[in-house]
C-alpha cells in the first residue's frame, strides 16, 4: 500500500498549500522533534505526522466538510485511533485566523 501512495505522497509535499506551508514553516519545521509532511500510514495520507508523540495533525479545507467530506474523515480518524495515533484537526481558517491558538493547541496536545 505504501508503494502505491508514496508517488502521491512526494508530490504532495511539493505541493502543499498556503496554510500547510505556513505551520510547516513557522511552526513545525522549528519543533524539537522530527515532523514527518505528507506521511503514508496504511491506506492514507496524513498531512503531519509526530512519531515521537504518536501524533497526526489535519488541516482541513472546504472539501473536508461537504458532501461525504465529513463521513470519509470520521473513518480515516477511526482508522488511525485503532492504530494509536492522536489525530488533531484544524481547518485552514484557524490557521489564518488564529495561528498562534492552533500552534499552542498542538504544543499543548502533544506535550512537546
């Protein structure tokens, strides 16, 4: 499985958009621990990943809360709770409203 996603994987961290690049490079980049971008953990693609803390962090776009947006990230939290992994999601509107929040949420969640 990983095979198959890693391509997507790779393209993804080139890609990343306006708000994963800037908690990437104003925040998580300069954490004292290793952050992992566009990681495969069985059939999916998180957006970070802590291994030290066992820690998935989620930014969601309008996508994420459409249509079976809502339904598809319910089994893929599921899926990774059994795997024991936290999950925190943040929209991309808390990262451009209220940075410094989701920043100190993350800090306060992983207990770096």
């Amino acid at each position: 499985m990983a095979d198959r996603l890693s391509p997507n994987a790779r393209n993804l961290r080139k890609e990343m958009t306006k708000e994963e690049r800037r908690l990437w490079y104003d925040f998580l980049k300069g954490l004292p621990v290793n952050v992992h971008r566009q990681k495969v953990i069985g059939p999916y693609i998180v957006d970070f990943y802590i291994a030290s803390t066992k820690t998935v962090i989620e930014l969601d776009g309008s996508q994420h809360y459409e249509g079976s947006g809502p339904e598809k990230d319910a089994q893929r939290d599921a899926y990774l709770r059994d795997h024991g992994l936290q999950v925190l999601r943040y929209s991309n509107l808390d990262v451009i409203r209220h940075f410094d929040a989701v920043c100190q949420d993350i800090l306060n969640k992983t207990e770096l």
